[in-house]
C-alpha cells in the first residue's frame, strides 16, 4: 500500500482543562470561606453594638466639653459629667451593683479597670466636690481639663470582667 494514499491526519490535543465548573472540594472551600466571612461579620457587629452606649456618651461628653468651654459654669458641668457617667456605666453594670454608689465607694468603682485611679487618686476626684465649690474658685482650686480627660478614660476604658 502506498504511504501517501493512507488517510493519516496529524496529532490532535485535547482541549484545555477548563477552571469552570469548580471541582466539589473548591466549593465546599468557598462554603466554609463565606460561613467564616460571614461568622467574623456577626461578631464585629455585635461588638458595634455592644459599644453603642460608648460610642453615644463620648458623643455627648463632646457637647458638654463644647458648652463649658462657651461659657457654662463648673456646677453645671459637674452634674452633667455625673449623670453622663451613671447613665453610660448603668448600660454595662449590674444596677444593683452601682446604682445607690455615693461619695468614695462611687469614685473606687469607677476606678476599676484603670490603672492610674484618676478618681480616687487623680483630678476625678474634684467630680464630687466641684457642685459645692464657689464659682471663682473653680478655676483655681479644680482641674476641670483633667476631669473632662478623666471622664473620657472611663467611658473609653471597658469595665473589668468581674464588674459584668
């Protein structure tokens, strides 16, 4: 037989091994990445709300900061940095725990969790003793700045875990 009259055609390749459909494994790979996605995601929104009454009580001490420093008298701010501090305090303790604080026992609780003690030990304290002082000796005798920062510390600053 002659070689030429024979029908012989060259090679063929097979096609490329396509990337799509995905094999099982990959999809079971994309279903365990999204359920993680999706598990990381839930838990960084219940922290957003968790810390709600944190993020809004920094807002208000802004405003408080603002009025006082446009003229608003130490009283005043004394008994609204106080109630700032009941309310934001009151959204991660016990009631019971802090709600009937007063005096000394009050400024130890707030210090948990804080290492320099800024209520016990530092400008905090004045909180207490600001309401009764005379308006031209404010100045003089209280740190207002470092109350403000104190307060700021302690709505900034997570309760400790035995306080929850």
């Amino acid at each position: 037989m002659d070689p030429e009259q024979i029908p012989l055609r060259d090679l063929h390749l097979p096609e490329a091994v396509g990337w799509w459909p995905l094999a099982p494994g990959w999809w079971v790979l994309i279903a365990l990445a999204a359920a993680g996605l999706i598990f990381l995601a839930y838990k960084q929104y219940l922290k957003w709300r968790w810390n709600a009454a944190r993020r809004i009580a920094l807002g208000e001490l802004g405003r408080i900061r603002r009025e006082y420093e446009d003229g608003a008298d130490a009283q005043k701010l004394s008994k609204e940095l106080s109630e700032l501090l009941r309310r934001s305090m009151l959204a991660y303790a016990p009631r019971g725990e802090m709600a009937g604080l007063t005096g000394e026992s009050w400024l130890a609780w707030l210090d948990q969790g804080l290492e320099d003690k800024p209520f016990t030990e530092g400008p905090g304290k004045t909180i207490e003793a600001l309401p009764y002082m005379r308006p031209e000796n404010v100045g003089n005798d209280a740190d207002v700045a470092g109350l403000l920062a104190a307060v700021k510390t302690r709505l900034k600053t997570p309760l400790a875990e035995g306080t929850v």
